[in-house]
C-alpha cells in the first residue's frame, strides 16, 4: 500500500469515528433551555388579605448562580454548569415575577408589586437566591434551592422577618430534565413555606 493510500484511509477512517460521534451526541448539540413553574393558584378561600401593598425587590443571587448556566454539584466544593442545558434567563431574575405571582394569588395582601414601580408599597420583600442546583453526590441526585427573605416594613424598615429557606426534592432519574423537574417541586415547597412564614407573622402582629 502506497503512502497516499495509506493517508486516505486514515482521513476516512477519521471521517466515519467522527460520523459516528456525532450520532451518539446529536440529542446535545442543540442546547436545551428550561424554566421555572410552578402550579397557578386562584379562587381559593384565604381570607381577609391584610390591608397594605407588598414591594418584591429585585433577588439577589449568591457568586456562583448569578448566570443562566444550569448547575450541578458533583463534591462539596465545585460547582459545575451542564454545556448543552440551560435555564431561560438567570433564575434569580425569574423567581421575582413567580413571587409576585404566587404571594398576589394567595391573597396575603390588597396587592403585590415587583420593584421597581411607582405606587407606595407598606413593605418590602427582599430576597436572596443562596442557591440553585442538582446534587449529583448521591444517584439520582436531588435538585437544592435556598433562599434568604427578609419582610421590611416602610417606611420605618423595621425588619419584621428574617428567615433562610432550604427545600430539595427528589430526581426520577439522573437527567437535566429530571433536575428541573425536581427545581420546580424545591421551589413550590419554598413558596408554601414563605406563604406560611407570612401568615403566620402577621398573625402575631
């Protein structure tokens, strides 16, 4: 066999290895995006709502979730961000419309705004994402959310909670998808335990 025969087969041989990657990946070479849900509330019976306006501030992430990145743990110390799964924008910026959403439905109070806005607001919701991830250290893995609230009242700013959240919830499988999934449960179990948090602090008011 002649050197130039020897030189095609090697580039054909490249060719079909890298034909054959490419089947067994193609289901990552578009990159997925993903966000965060959780079931609508309306029409329930919650009461009188106290009689005031809630101002959602901004949240605020923790270094290392400030990104659209969806990340994973694998050990204790590293974070890691799946290459082809990503969250629609950051969470942080999506979990501020969700808490409006959900505190606004659940009737706490006559309104419930997101900062910045025009009207007067008699207190103010400040929220921290301490951290949003899939915990890949046990299998299936389980997806982590912690978040630090404070209610402040206005314009006094009395803090009148101060509370840290951390909720996690079971992977089905272990899947970027699953890990979503499981982000979403984490994160409804974190609303009821805000809801509750406020309820059970205006009731010592």
């Amino acid at each position: 066999m002649t050197a130039i025969a020897t030189r095609l087969l090697a580039v054909a041989a490249a060719a079909l290895l890298t034909g054959c990657m490419s089947l067994n990946t193609g289901q990552q070479t578009h990159p997925q995006t993903w966000q965060l849900v959780t079931p609508v509330t309306t029409g329930l019976d919650m009461g009188t709502p106290r009689n005031a306006v809630l101002m959602i501030a901004r949240v605020q992430p923790l270094p290392g979730y400030d990104t659209a990145a969806m990340a994973y743990r694998e050990s204790e110390h590293e974070i890691r961000y799946y290459a082809h799964n990503r969250w629609s924008d950051r969470p942080a910026r999506q979990l501020q419309p969700i808490l409006v959403e959900h505190l606004e439905n659940r009737g706490l109070f006559t309104a419930v705004v997101a900062s910045p806005a025009t009207v007067t607001a008699d207190y103010r919701l400040e929220v921290e994402l301490l951290y949003l991830e899939q915990d890949l250290r046990q299998m299936p893995g389980q997806a982590r959310l912690g978040l630090r609230v404070r209610l402040i009242s206005q314009p006094g700013q009395e803090i009148l909670l101060n509370s840290t959240i951390r909720t996690r919830a079971a992977m089905r499988e272990t899947t970027p998808r699953a890990g979503v999934e499981a982000a979403n449960q984490a994160l409804a179990q974190a609303l009821e335990t805000l809801e509750t948090q406020l309820r059970q602090r205006d009731q010592e008011r």
